[in-house]
C-alpha cells in the first residue's frame, strides 16, 4: 500500500459483484472493472485511508455505497485486496 505523502494511504479493494446488479458501478471513477469471473463482476476500488489495515473503514464505506444491493450479492476478495 502507498502513502499519499499527506498522512494517508491509498487502498485497493478488490469487490466483487452479482453481474445483473454491477452496472451502476461499471463507469463509476472510483470502481476500475477488471473483468467477469463465475457471473460475478470484479472492481477494483480505490480509497484513502488514514491508517493500515483499515479493514473496517473499507467494508463500512462499502456498505453505504452498496445499500440498494442485497449483502448477499457483493464481497470483498480480502486476499487479492492492499489495505
């Protein structure tokens, strides 16, 4: 993970995503599609944080940004993500 220089490190979540419902998030400037795997689409998502490891930061942040999507159609791929 990368330092900004200003006390904040860039975070790269990797999501994926029920393909009937990724649309919204496909031309989205913070979402970078990397493709289809098993009907589901995979992003790369892209934040600030002020800490490492700010696991619960990135999962609350999606949360909000996912509230019109059931829990059940998104997850964080945690293992492929830099937080």
């Amino acid at each position: 993970m990368k330092s900004n220089g200003f006390g904040s490190f860039k975070q790269k979540i990797v999501v994926h995503i029920d393909q009937g419902l990724a649309l919204p998030f496909e031309n989205h400037s913070s979402f970078a599609n990397t493709g289809t795997i098993d009907g589901r689409h995979t992003f790369v998502w892209s934040r600030l944080s002020t800490r490492k490891g700010d696991d619960e930061g990135a999962t609350s942040h999606l949360s909000s940004v996912f509230k019109d999507i059931p829990e059940n159609a998104w997850h964080i791929d945690w293992g492929n993500s830099q937080y």
